[in-house]
C-alpha cells in the first residue's frame, strides 16, 4: 500500500470537517492533520493530529501539517456574524484566502475549497456574493490545482440547526425530485457524500482549476468510497 494521503483541513470543527473526521477513521489511505482555533471532539477510533491556533497562525500550522492536500471547509453564517458584512468576510472570504495563500506557500499542489451552490461574484445576493469573489481570488493565487464543490442544502448532524435549515432538510426529498436539468445542481446533499467526494479528489492528478456541482460531487465521491 502507498502511503497515506495527508491532508491538512481548515474547518474541522463544521458539519463537512467532521464528517472527514469521521470517515477517515480506519481508513489507511488517508490522514487528516486538523488545524482549529479550539479543541475538536473525535469520534472513537480517530488517529489524527489536530493543531490548535489563532487563526493568525494558521499559516504556519498549515506549513507544519506537511501536507498532500489542504481541504478548507470553512464557513460562518449571517446570522453569526452579527449580520454584519465585514464580520462575514473576515471568515468566508479573508480567512479562506489566508489558508489558500498558506498553501501555496507551503508547496502544497492541491487545495479542496468547498463553496455554495449559485455562488457568483455577479449575485445581488450577499452570501453567494462573497462566496464567487472567493472562489475568483482562490483561482488568481496560482495553486497547481484548486478544487471548487459547490454543494446545494446540506443534510447531516450539525451541532445547532437554523429553523430555516431544519424546514429545508425536512422538505428536501420531496424538492430534491422537483429540481431537474438545470436546477438538479440545487439538490440537496447529505455531508457524508461531500467528504467522500474530497477524498476522491485527492486522487486527482490534473493540474488546474475545477468546480463541481451536485452531479459532479456525486461521481466524484464514489472515487473516494475505495480504499487504495
């Protein structure tokens, strides 16, 4: 067996880094090297190292992880922060170029950055706003390749659920038959299939910029549900 994939995440702590978490547990082609402003709990059976840090010095901490791959699941919500645009970018955007830059500093040739679905730096919306201008700044930094998942509403255990979110999940099986062609990129997900696609995508060898959306998540995640 080859040796395992290191992979440094960022957002270890959310519904997508602990869904990683968990499904690199026994698994031998994979090691994950958590970086977290605070302790991370671990389900039974983890063997990871999480570095704990100011995000000021993340950047080191990423350079320490000597990493294969540096997967950024970050993410806040408007309401965290204090509905307040700077308080938002700070982490969606700031922080998230931060660790891209880190990576390239680092040498790391790969960088997972998970997005949100209609994300554009065109969008009247807020959120999806910030979240294109990110992905644009992501492809400018010059990583050898950079991954962009654009999932739609996530389904998974999430330590506290917005009333919104609740009602989405509740709702989304039945939405999800509703959204065909074009607006299938919409569907909901459930955060295990997300980490299973980043897995398959540290398998990649293909310089370059790429964005995948529902469809493209899925096929990549069956890449990742084998274990090499």
């Amino acid at each position: 067996m080859s040796k395992p994939t290191r992979i440094a995440l960022v957002g270890a702590t959310g519904l997508i880094g602990m869904s990683l978490i968990r499904l690199a547990v026994n698994r031998p082609d994979i090691r994950i090297i958590g970086i977290s402003r605070r302790e991370v709990a671990l389900p039974p059976g983890a063997r990871m190292e999480v570095l704990v840090a100011d995000p000021d010095s993340w950047g080191d901490a990423i350079a320490a992880a000597n990493a294969d791959v540096l997967v950024c699941a970050l993410g806040t919500t408007w309401a965290k922060a204090g509905k307040d645009e700077a308080a938002f970018r700070a982490v969606d955007q700031d922080l998230v170029l931060a660790c891209g830059k880190a990576a390239k500093a680092a040498g790391i040739r790969q960088m997972i950055a998970v997005s949100s679905v209609g994300a554009d730096p065109m969008a009247k919306n807020f959120y999806l706003k910030v979240k294109g201008e990110t992905e644009q700044a992501l492809g400018k930094l010059g990583l050898t390749r950079l991954d962009v998942l654009r999932p739609g509403l996530l389904r998974g255990p999430r330590e506290e659920l917005r009333p919104a979110e609740r009602l989405g999940m509740i709702a989304s099986p039945l939405a999800d038959l509703l959204m065909n062609g074009a607006y299938r990129k919409y569907r909901s997900i459930r955060s295990e299939t997300v980490a299973q696609a980043i897995v398959g995508l540290t398998r990649e060898a293909m310089a370059g910029r790429f964005v995948f959306e529902h469809d493209a998540i899925l096929r990549a995640a069956r890449k990742g549900q084998s274990i090499l």
